[in-house]
C-alpha cells in the first residue's frame, strides 16, 4: 500500500540523475587545479632547487636561475604595497564609517567595481599615459608599482569593508558613549578588532600584484636586465627590472630553444608564490572566524 | 591633558577625516583618470585622421605597412566576442551547476572545501593559465580533435572558461544564498524534490544575481589578456570554426605596444583601443552591478 509509485519513483530517478550530474560537473571544474598543479610540478622537477633561485638568468635566458626576475617581483609588490595598503584601508573606513546611504556612496561603490572590471591592459595604458610619460617618471619599478597598486586597491578596498562592517555596531556605541570622537572609535575600537580581516586582505593583495603581467609590461618591467646575484638592493626605485610574470611569458613564447624544465620551472614558483599567499590569506580567516566571539 | 594638547584634538581629527575622505573618493578619481590618461594618449589621432568606419567594418589591420596603413579592428572584435562567447558557452552551464550544488547539495564540510579550491583556482595569474594553454592544452586539443594547430579559439575559450568559472561560482552561490530558507521550506512541504525546488523555485528568485554572476563572467574574458595572447594563435582574421586560431583586442594591445613608437598614428590607435575595452567593460560592470542593486531593492 505504501509501495511508491511510478511517478515518486521516476522523480527519485530524476533527482539521483541530476545530483551526478552536478557533481561531476563540480569536480570537472576543480579536478583541473589538482591537475594542474601536479603536472607543472612533475614537469619542473629536475630543475627545483634553491640554486635555480638564486642565480640568474644566462646564456640569452636558456639556462641559470630567475634571481633577477624573482628580486624584481619582490620590489614591484611591495612597493605597490606600500602605496595601495593605506589608501584601500582608508577608502573602506570612509565607506563603512562615515558615509551614509546617499548617492556619493553609491557612485563610490560603483567606481571600485568599475576599477577591479578594467581590464589589466588597460590599466597598463594608463600607467604608460600617466605615470611613464605624463608624471615623467619613465618606465621603472615606481611606475609599474603604482599601476599595479590602482590595479590591486578593489581586493584591499572590499576585503578591509567586510571585516570593518564585522566589527559589531555596539562596540562603537559604548565607544562613543563614552565620550570618544568617530576617529579615536575607529584606531581604538574598531580597527583592533578586524585587523586580522584586514591583514588578509593585504595578503591577498600580494598574491594578486605577483601574478600581473600586462600592468608592469610597458610601464617597468623589461626583458632582461643583469643585476648582481645575491645583493637584495640591487634595484633602485627609478631603475627598469625584471618580473617573474613577465619572464615567464618571456621565455616561453618570445626565446627560442629554452629547455622544457626551465619554463615550467619557472611558472612553478609564481604559481607557487601566488597561492602560497592565498593558502595563507584562506587560513588565516578560517582561524580568524573560529576565534570569533560574538 | 594639557589645554593646548586638547585643542588641537579637534584640529587633527579635523585632518584624518579630510583625508579618509580623500581616500573614500579616490575610487572615482582613479576610474576618471584612466578614462583620461588613456583617452589623452589617442586623442590627437582620434580627432584628426581617425576613420571610424574602416575601424569598426574592416578586417584589414596593417598597422606597420609601407605602402598602404590601415587600421580595421573587425577581426579583432570578433575574435574578442568568438572567444568571450564561446567561453561563456562552456563556463555558464558548469559554473551554475557548481554554484548550485555548493549551495544546495553538498555536505557542509565538503563545501568549505571546494569554496577555497575554487578561490584558489582564481587565484591563478592569467600568464600561468596562458602557459598552460601554451603547453597542456595545446597538446591536448591536437591529439583529441587532430587539429592542425593547437593554439587557437577553442583553447582560449577552454582556458577563459577556467578563469572565468570562480566568478560565477562565488557570485551565483551568493545570489542562491540569497534567497530566504522560507521559500525552500514551503516547496519541500509541498512534496518537491530538491531538484524541483532548485529549478522551480529557486533559480527564478535568484534570476537577477545568476545573470550578474554571468555577466561579470563576461566582463573578465572580454578584459582578459595574457591568457588569450599566449593560447589564441594570434592570426587576425574572421573565424569559421572554433579551430581556427583568433585574436583579440587585448591580446592586440599587448603584442604591438611594445614595437609601435610613442605617438606615432598605430600608438594613438592602440590607446583608442583601449578606450573601447574601457566603455565595454565599463557598461558590463555598470549593468551588471544595477541588476543586483534590482534585487535589493525588493
């Protein structure tokens, strides 16, 4: 009596259908990750050691280390760190302190979409227009760390919003009802409890600036340049540089006859940089959200 | 405190607000100055010289020819679109199926997991993917489909489509999330499977945040740049087949700048190209941001 019937048991077929379905397609788009991952490894692996980071490029690129690259892509994110790190922190605090709902937040909110839209060319465009020829700068790590830091303000802008707007709105009414203006709530209250939100942020910024390549192409970052191995200064701020990103398009498409493990080891460490950064960025915040109290 | 120390209290909070705003509006500034800069480069030869129609109707782009310049970017918009779409094509389907099944389907541990590989996977820098285009799937595409040449648009869209896929995923799961549990509740106790309640139900409520999730899927293979110049084939031409290599406005832009001298006519036209991947982001992103503000509102 209780037996199903054929209807009940066509729709148990249709949903156990459709949940394969959904799975298989879930793991066709992460199984490539792993993939990926292992097969650049396996590819690289006769070459991966510590000298190959830490010597340089030689022979016209086709053997040696990526020391000049690696120490330039250090320069450019840390640079362009230093520049979007306060800004970006900044502009989330006006946007989640002080405005209000009003037709400037909107307009503010809508060119931090726009900028992270923009495409990474473009962004190089206007690096060249206004910081290589306009400010005359010229093409050095300045004006690729500057490209890139406008490029990267969205990740920071967004990532510190969701960790003030964490911060619970009675915190900074006890705050102010004892007497406090907005900014000392804000350094004393509010940026102590998501400063580990923000660092994430940060963290991801890094990740997202290594990886750039089209940015720093025509605004710093040059094909080959030779530095001294083993000094970390060998840059200067005005200087042109190397970039891991950059080289590793260098190498694979514009030299001829570079051995295999060369390039693939080459896009090991960038890769390995980025998501190391992410890993990290990932971790933190599960960490953070167990810690969490109210 | 001393007197003097508390008036200057107000003064300086006076100054950090100025400056919190400076930064607050430095968005708009940023987003105006790249209109601008990019705008200034290319505007001696967009007003005197520049011929719009040939640039918009003409496949013949032969920017460094002695005899006879000629600057038709029709090859190039569509070999922008043929990829973007075709990429879309393979990226829409398996992006809302995952994004569905991460947030209908799957165990809650299970989903942690899969939400940090897919925030990693688009973490990976577009000139790695554009490698892995170079190398892998390269290969791949000359041994499965015996094509003559592995770089063309079918890999550039396999290799956007992965690129793109972490959008649609992390923006349609939130659009689903989005949606009260009162509505899941009241289809289950109707008797629905959950397959009906996904197709019924919930995708028509999360319509408007699916198409933004979409459409910024878009926006990044429309903008995309190393990944499409190392993995297209870089032939200009009119595509007939998904076989066939294309390239696009970017990968343009990227592969001529460095040789076009500074200010020269084939610069400006470059930079005028740019002005055109600016607006069609631009309108992209506009879009896609008031159709979720759409949903928002109700």
């Amino acid at each position: 009596m209780f037996e199903a019937t054929d209807q009940t048991r066509r729709k148990q077929r249709q949903e156990k259908a459709i949940q394969y379905l959904l799975t298989a397609m879930t793991t066709i788009i992460v199984l490539p990750l792993l993939l990926i991952i292992f097969y650049l490894l396996y590819k690289a692996a006769p070459i991966l050691s510590l000298e190959f980071l830490f010597e340089n490029p030689i022979h016209g690129m086709r053997a040696g280390g990526i020391w000049a690259p690696l120490l330039g892509t250090i320069y450019l994110v840390l640079i362009s760190l230093l520049i979007a790190t306060p800004v970006g922190i900044f502009a989330a605090i006006y946007l989640n302190e002080y405005s209000r709902e009003s037709w400037m937040t909107r307009v503010i909110n809508l060119a931090v979409v726009n900028l992270a839209g923009v495409p990474s060319i473009v962004h190089a465009l206007f690096g060249l227009g206004a910081f290589v020829l306009f400010a005359g700068i010229g093409r050095s790590i300045l004006a690729a760390s500057l490209t890139l830091a406008i490029m990267t303000l969205p990740v920071i802008i967004a990532s510190t919003k969701e960790s003030l707007a964490a911060v619970p709105h009675s915190f900074r009414e006890a705050c102010w009802n004892v007497g406090a203006t907005r900014w000392q709530t804000i350094r004393h209250v509010v940026l102590p409890n998501s400063i580990s939100g923000i660092l994430t942020g940060v963290i991801l910024q890094v990740s997202r600036a290594a990886g750039e390549t089209a940015p720093v192409m025509f605004t710093g970052a040059v094909f080959f340049k030779a530095i001294q191995t083993g000094d970390p200064f060998a840059y200067g701020l005005l200087d042109q540089c190397m970039a891991l990103s950059m080289h590793l398009f260098t190498i694979s498409t514009q030299v001829p006859d570079v051995p295999e493990a060369l390039t693939y080891g080459t896009a090991v460490v960038l890769l390995g940089v980025v998501l190391l950064f992410n890993a990290l960025a990932i971790f933190l915040r599960v960490k953070l959200r167990g810690k969490k109290k109210w | 405190m001393t007197s003097s120390r508390r008036h200057l209290e107000p003064l300086k909070e006076w100054l950090i607000e100025r400056f919190i705003w400076l930064c607050g509006v430095s968005a708009i500034f940023f987003v105006f100055a790249i209109f601008v800069f990019v705008f200034r480069e290319g505007a001696e030869y967009f007003f005197n010289g520049f011929k719009a129609g040939e640039f918009f109707s003409s496949i013949e782009w032969y920017p460094t020819s002695r005899t006879h310049v000629r600057y038709g970017a029709l090859a190039l918009i569509t070999g922008t679109f043929s990829v973007s779409f075709l990429s879309m094509f393979i990226a829409v389907p398996f992006g809302l199926g995952a994004a569905v099944f991460i947030s209908e389907f799957c165990p809650p541990r299970l989903k942690e997991g899969l939400k940090i590989v897919i925030e990693l996977l688009a973490a990976i820098p577009s000139v790695v993917w554009g490698f892995i285009g170079l190398t892998i799937m390269n290969s791949l595409i000359v041994q499965l489909f015996n094509a003559p040449l592995g770089l063309n648009m079918l890999n550039g869209a396999i290799i956007l489509a992965l690129m793109s896929v972490p959008i649609i995923v992390s923006i349609g799961e939130d659009a689903l999330k989005a949606v009260p549990d009162s509505y899941r509740e009241a289809a289950l106790a109707l008797g629905c499977t959950r397959w009906q309640m996904v197709f019924r139900v919930l995708l028509p409520a999360a319509r408007n945040g699916l198409l933004a999730a979409v459409l910024l899927g878009i926006g990044r293979a429309v903008g995309e740049t190393m990944a499409v110049l190392m993995a297209t084939g870089h032939s200009i031409r009119i595509p007939r087949g998904v076989l066939e290599p294309v390239r696009t406005l970017t990968a343009t832009i990227a592969a001529e700048l460095g040789e076009a001298p500074v200010h020269s006519e084939h610069y400006q036209v470059l930079f005028i190209i740019g002005i055109l991947l600016f607006t069609i982001t631009f309108v992209i992103n506009i879009t896609a941001d008031l159709i979720v503000r759409g949903i928002g509102k109700k």
